[in-house]
C-alpha cells in the first residue's frame, strides 16, 4: 500500500501538476447534505484570497531518478495509475451526485427566493430579451459610425444600425442613419466584432476565489470579449450531469456581463449524461486524456473516448479534448523544484503528439466531431494537417500564451508561467504561427485558468506544486495583437481568429461579425494606443499574470453586448443554449 500511496502523491503532484483539492472534495463531500450545502454557500460568498483549497504537498522524488523505468517497474506503474483512476471515479461519483446536486439546487432556491420551477427564467434576463414595445419601428436604439468598421468587407467607412440588441443595418458612411443613442468611432480606434473566448474556466461554484462569473465576465468585456464558454471542471460540482449544469446556471444568472454558455464534461460513466446535457443546450463535451488536476473530473482513457465519440455523433455534438497522454507524462522525469527546464522536461512535446494522434485516429474510425484544445507541441502539426487533408472533422485551437511567450524567457519561479500544456522553446512559437497562418490551426482562445496566489506557490516557486494555469482573459486581444503587427498581420486576421473562427465552430450563428441579422457585441478598438500589464489593475479576482510590466500596443476603450454598453456596474450578459444564439 505504502507504494501505492507514494505513487498516488507523486501523481497528483506531477500528472497536471496541480494540486489535488482534498479540502474541497471533503467540503463537498455527500454526506450530510446540510453541511456540504453550508459549505458550499461559504465558499460562494468567501472573498479572500486564500479561501481556495489548501496548497497540495509537494511530490515525492520519484525511486528511478527521472530514467526510463524498468519494465516492472512500469507495470507497477500502470497498477498505480488504475488504482488511482479508481479512486478519482469514486471522488467524483460523490461530488457530482446527480440527487446531492439536486438537494444543492433544492436549498439555494430557498436561500435566494427562486422559484422551484427549474426553466424559471431569471426576470431580468427575461425583460432583456422580450425588448420593450416600440411605437415606430424605423427608429434605431444605437447607431455607430466612422472610418473604419470591420465589416465582412474588411476595414471600411460605415454606420452601423441597431434594433433589439441585432444589427439592423449596415450602410456606407454618410447614409445618415439616425438612432436614439449615436456613437461616432474617433480616427485613432476601429470598431469590431466582439471577440468570441470558448476556452475560459470561471470556476464557479465552488472555487469562487479562484475567479467567479461577475470577475470574469468583467475581464471578459474590458478585454473586448464579449461571449465566453465556461468549461465543465474546476468549479464543484463539474458540470456532469444535468442538475449540475442547473446549479452552475443559478449561480450565473444576474452575475454575467458579457454572453455565457457552457461546455458540458466526459468522465468515465457518464455517457447516459451526455445527451441530457446536449438538449440542455451545451455547446459539446470536454475530456482529458490525463489527470485533469482535480479529482472529481477524472480523465477518460482513448476506448472511453471513442465510445463517447460514438455516442456524441448521434446527435451532432462535438468533443474537444486536453490531449497529452496520460503514460507519457507519468514516464517523463519529473518536475519539481524552482527550475523552468524541470518543468518542460515533465511535460514533453511526445505526450501531447501521442494524445493527439490518439485523438485524430478515434474520430477518424467514429467519423465525430473533434476538437483539439491549446495546442503547445508544433510537432504535431504535419499529423494535423495531415487528417484535415483527409477529410476529418478536426479543429485545433492555440492560446496566446504559446504565441507570446517563450521557454528560453521564463525565469526559475516563475510559477505565473505555469501551464499545460507547457509553453515551449522559440522555434515552436514560430511553428505555431505558422500553423495558423496556413490555417492548421483554426483559432486563438484564452484557455483562462486561474487560481489563488497562494496555489501559485510564489513564495518557493515550485512547478511541480504550483497549480497550472495562466490569466490572460482581459488582454488577449492586446497580446495577439502586438505580436501579429510585428509579423505584418492584419486585424482583420487577428479578429477572424479570435472572433468568428472560435463562435462557427462553438455553432454560435449569431456571434462573430458585424453582419445583418448578427448580435451587436462589438468592442471600440483603440490599435496604437500603449499601456503597461498590471495585473493589480486587471478585473481578474486574483492579481497573477505572466505578462506583468509588458507593454501592449492595442487597447479596448468600450465594449457593446446586444447593443448594450457595459458599465460594469449592471450586469446585461445572457446565459445562452446552443442552438438558442
Ligand atoms: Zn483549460
């Protein structure tokens, strides 16, 4: 046993790197129900900063000294990873209890005074979308004008008319269209779609101090993004099952100031869930292929995930997976201590290929819809292309941290830099931008993962316990484009990749574009205008970012949701179903 528990430590420190949230896992553990719903709300309404899980302890030195293991050595292994799978299944059984949850959705509608009636519209949102009764039905709510508007059309002089938060018209400057509020775009700024962020985890409930809707969604609109899609883990409950996606819906409705859907999640057992939560109107399903980082989102090995790939493509859904392999990362030295190579070296660019040849190979034989999340390793792009070319249903997305940062550049502690996986060397970062340049890659999404200081182990800077996750949800856009002007990238390229390529593929037909019949989320883009990260100044919940003290050249001056300008006081973003926008 004493191995066995070695082992388990060395992997939960090592496999994400992360840390295991035991206290959180008790806090929500099923029994009794009273006392986890206290926690629960605890937990909800806990502001400080450290109010997180306890910071995991740090791994245990692996016997073998970072060498390829013997072969019985590496059966163990496997044993050892089995029997920890085992007991990841069963946290997560408890935590995502589909009757717990039900009794949680039971006792925060009381707490709050919300009906019983689960599709209860929150009245709010409901006044928002019926639109209030218009005499003459010429008259526009909102009108922008000015030189240049990113249209269909490229960067060109237009108005731009807005009628119950869609665009209504879209006329050459000088039309005169006349609106009860008009917006003239200065010379120095453009106006663009609003950006379209489908990799953000907000963490709430349950990790409210990591981030939470209203922090989000803030940082979301300030960054210009003007609908995200949370992903299914992290928060607690994982959104599972369908009371889950319920319980994290309550805790978003009249918190959210930009757009928000949901990604639904794959774990072993749960594929009687997948459908229910699909005509529930999540976007598709996340899955790893290794340790996800918290136990009660156990991963799915490739049989699984082709099984639910199966399963998926009899209603259309899609897959979209954290793809580095499980076996490889456990046979890789490793990391630990303060030393950034440490830590790439655990975290290897044949884990991530594998996992995605795995991924490629079981949609090709399912003929599913898969998607392959924040690619780092530029190795795997020849392969990528590769199944595109043959016809595959495959989309690959990278992050902003992978085309701005670099390893070489990373100092030792630099646990801000933390992620997986990992940001590489600077002949990969060249690579990648060449992937999206000749469209292997399809777009660019923040994969905003945040945590509490205190989980970033800032005061030793050790990777192997720091938690894994960058903050980069308010400057995306700023970030991207102050590389691609460097690289003589337009914007129109930039917001393509950032904007519309990110909301076709979520099935997000009315966002993306300044187009008739499109939402009018649109952001005021000031190009050239400077500034300095600081991270305490940023709308995220907690002040960590590895790109603080850069300069930025591009900066977002206002932000528009269905036509409403956000003033981050009053929240007017909408909970949204796919298939419903
Ligand atoms: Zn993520």
């Amino acid at each position: 046993m004493s191995e066995t528990n070695s082992r388990r430590n060395q992997n939960a420190g090592k496999s994400a790197g992360q840390p295991r949230p035991d206290e959180e896992t008790r806090d929500t553990s099923p029994a009794p129900p009273a006392a986890a719903t206290r926690d629960h709300v605890r937990a909800e309404h806990a502001e400080e900063p450290d109010s997180g899980p306890r910071r995991a302890k740090p791994p245990e030195q692996k016997t073998s000294g970072g060498s390829a293991p013997p072969a019985t050595e590496a059966v163990e292994s496997d044993d050892a990873l089995e029997a920890e799978q085992d007991r990841k299944i069963q946290v997560s059984e408890e935590v995502n209890n589909p009757e717990r949850i039900l009794r949680l959705i039971a006792q925060y509608k009381r707490e709050h005074g919300i009906p019983v009636d689960p599709d209860a519209e929150s009245p709010r949102s409901g006044a928002t979308r019926q639109g209030a009764v218009r005499g003459d039905d010429r008259t526009l709510d909102l009108v922008f004008r000015g030189q240049r508007i990113l249209t269909t059309a490229g960067i060109v002089p237009r108005e731009i008319g807005i009628r119950d938060g869609k665009i209504v018209a879209v006329e050459p400057l000088g039309a005169g269209l006349t609106g009860t509020e008009e917006v003239v775009v200065a010379d120095d700024e453009i106006l663009i779609p609003g950006l379209v962020d489908t990799h953000v985890h907000i963490n709430e409930p349950g990790r409210t101090a990591w981030e939470g809707f209203a922090s989000a969604t803030r940082a979301a609109a300030a960054g210009g993004v003007t609908t995200v899609l949370d992903m299914p883990l992290n928060s607690i409950p994982a959104t599972v099952n369908r009371p889950a996606l319920e319980y994290k819906r309550l805790y978003a409705r009249d918190q959210v100031f930009v757009d928000v859907g949901f990604w639904g999640g794959a774990i072993p057992g749960n594929g009687p869930a997948l459908r229910e939560l699909h005509d529930d109107g999540v976007f598709g399903f996340k899955c790893f292929l290794l340790h996800s980082g918290v136990d009660e989102f156990p991963h799915l090995e490739a049989d699984e995930l082709e099984a639910d790939l199966a399963e998926l493509k009899t209603f259309d859904s899609m897959m979209i997976v954290h793809a580095e392999d499980s076996r490889a990362i456990d046979r890789a030295p490793q990391g630990i201590g303060d030393e950034y190579q440490s830590f790439l070296r655990s975290r290897p660019r044949g884990a991530e290929n594998l996992a995605i040849a795995e991924v490629i190979e079981r949609t090709r034989w399912t003929g599913a819809r898969s998607h392959i999340l924040h690619l780092s390793s530029s190795d795997a792009l020849p392969m990528i292309a590769g199944a595109k070319r043959d016809g595959l249903d495959l989309t690959v997305e990278t992050c902003p941290h992978y085309l701005t940062l670099i390893a070489e550049e990373i100092p030792d502690g630099g646990t801000a830099f933390k992620c997986c996986p990992p940001i590489r060397e600077v002949s990969n970062r060249e690579l990648l931008w060449q992937g999206l340049l000749d469209g292997t890659i399809d777009f660019i999404v923040s994969d905003h993962s945040p945590s509490t200081l205190d989980l970033k182990d800032l005061e030793h800077g050790n990777f192997g316990v720091a938690w894994g996750g960058v903050s980069s949800l308010q400057l995306g856009l700023s970030l991207i484009w102050t590389e691609a002007r460097r690289r003589q990238i337009p914007l129109e390229q930039v917001v393509e990749w950032m904007s519309a390529k990110p909301a076709k593929r979520a099935g997000l037909r009315s966002k993306g574009k300044l187009s008739l019949g499109y939402d009018a989320d649109v952001a005021i883009f000031a190009p050239d205008e400077a500034f300095v990260v600081d991270a305490g100044k940023l709308h995220h919940k907690n002040p960590i970012t590895p790109y603080q003290g850069k300069t930025l050249s591009g900066k977002v001056r206002r932000t528009y949701v269905r036509g409403t300008q956000v003033d981050f006081q009053q929240p007017h973003g909408q909970l949204i179903r796919r298939g419903e926008v």
